[in-house]
C-alpha cells in the first residue's frame, strides 16, 4: 500500500489507543488525589501551626507567671529575714539595757 508506513504500524490499533487512554485516565485519578491530599495536609498544617502557636503563648504567660510567684516568695523570704533581724536587734537592745540596770 505504499511506501508510507500504516497508521497502526506507527501508533497501534485501537486497542492500544484504548490501552494508552486507561494509563492516562489512570495518571490523572492518581494527580487529583495527590492534589486531594497535598490540600488535605496544608490544612492539618495550618491547623497544627496555630495550636504550636497557642501552646507557645500558653507556655510564654505560664513562665511570665512563675516567674512573678518565685520573685513573690523572694520578696517575702527577704522581708521575713529582715523582720526577723529586727527583733533580733531590739532583743540584744533590751537585753543591753536589762544588764545595765
């Protein structure tokens, strides 16, 4: 029939056309799920960013906290000894004058 080759010598019949469509077909479900699921993931991602972000803030105000409660009780442990170094002033006070009586 010529010296041209034929259609299907070059590109198949056409059940390697329909063979060549179902591979395509296939690529494209797989490219969409792959699409479905890259989707899917950026949104787990943006929700778990902002609850890193929330558990940051909650853990910065937690240490500003005890941070404030330790500052506290130095504050009072300061205040205790100097109370207590006043009385014991005035006990040697007294006593001094006690003894030159």
């Amino acid at each position: 029939m010529g010296v041209c080759p034929s259609i299907t010598s070059l590109f198949g019949g056409f059940s390697e056309c329909e063979k060549l469509q179902k591979e395509a077909d296939k690529a494209m479900n797989e490219v969409a799920k792959a699409k479905k699921e890259a989707i899917s993931a950026n949104e787990q991602n943006t929700i778990l960013t902002k609850k890193f972000k929330d558990v940051e803030r909650e853990n910065k105000l937690t240490r500003h906290f005890f941070g404030e409660v330790l500052e506290y009780h130095r504050t009072l442990k300061n205040l205790m000894k100097y109370d207590n170094e006043e009385d014991k002033d005035e006990e040697e006070i007294s006593g001094n004058e006690r003894r030159h009586e």
